[in-house]
C-alpha cells in the first residue's frame, strides 16, 4: 500500500495508491496537533535559548563589575588566575562612632548617606587608578599596584591621594548629611 501525503496552502492531501483515491483533509487526525505541537516546541526552544544567552551576558556582566580586566580571559576559559605584585599598597576606611550614628537615625537616612558616599569613593577609585576590593557595611576597601604593576613609592602615593579625596569627600558628606 503506497501513501502520500502533501500539505499544501489549501490543506492536507492524501493520496491512496491502492484505491487511487484523492481525500481532501487529514482523515486521521493526528497531523494538525503534531503541528501545533513542533509550534509550540519551537518556540519553547527558541526562548529557552535567549534565556541561555541573557543570563550569560548577565553572567559576563557580573564578572566584570567584581573582577578586574585582565583577569576576565583565564576565569571565563574556567583557569586559575595569579601573578606576583612586587608592591601592593591597600587602603582601608571605616566611618568613626558608625554604630552610634547608625543607632541615632533611620536606616534610610543611613543608607542614603553610605550610597552617596560610596558612590563618590566609586569616582575617586577611577581618578586615582587605584582598584576597589570591597565594601562591606561602612567599611571601605582598596590597593594600589594591583592589577597593574605599580613601583612602591608610586603605589604608597596612589593610595595617599585617595585617603586625601577620600577624607575631603567625607567631610563634605558630614555637612551635607548632618552626621
């Protein structure tokens, strides 16, 4: 028995070799699902897929904000990272009497003033070349020479300057904020 079936624009079309029959239509019933069913598989594939490649570049994203540039190659490829710095210098504030601050207004206001200062010690890090570590509650943490190879005298006065811009921001903050 020979069957052969063909989907033009007008529908189904099957053709019988045994009677030489020509049907209009899916007899059967089974092709309008199977074809609605590869729909819906090609879209759940096709959005499976951008949500892959979305959640890489968040991913890459990530990695960029915490890492530093030259690091980036050996961490995607999923290879270990390190060099030798001949002269490290870190920068470590921490805001004074924070706690009895913190105590004495509301979280909002204290956050508001930690993102504003933050966000300020953010450009000072980009003006003076020097690569943010962390910032943890009120603390914040930076070197110099790191991931750029600095000599010791230029990495101490890197660093210097920054505590300098760091404390002329701190100070504007407190009048601004009050605290």
């Amino acid at each position: 028995r020979l069957v052969l079936d063909v989907a033009p624009v007008n529908g189904w079309l099957t053709v019988s070799g045994e009677e030489g029959e020509i049907r209009h239509g899916d007899p059967t019933g089974w092709k309008e699902p199977l074809l609605v069913t590869l729909v819906f598989l090609s879209l759940f594939l096709a959005m499976t897929l951008l949500l892959f490649v979305v959640n890489k570049r968040r991913h890459q994203m990530l990695l960029q904000s915490v890492l530093p540039t030259k690091v980036l190659p050996y961490v995607e490829r999923g290879r270990n990272f390190c060099e030798l710095m001949p002269s490290v210098t870190v920068l470590f504030s921490d805001i004074v009497s924070y706690t009895n601050i913190s105590a004495e207004h509301p979280a909002m206001e204290i956050l508001n003033m930690l993102n504003h200062l933050f966000a300020q010690f953010d450009n000072l890090v980009e003006k003076h070349h020097v690569y943010k570590v962390d910032t943890i509650g009120d603390a914040f943490m930076c070197a110099s020479g790191i991931p750029y190879a600095l000599d010791a005298v230029e990495g101490a006065e890197s660093a210097a300057n920054m505590a300098l811009d760091m404390i002329t921001v701190s100070v504007a903050s407190r009048a601004r904020h009050g605290h």
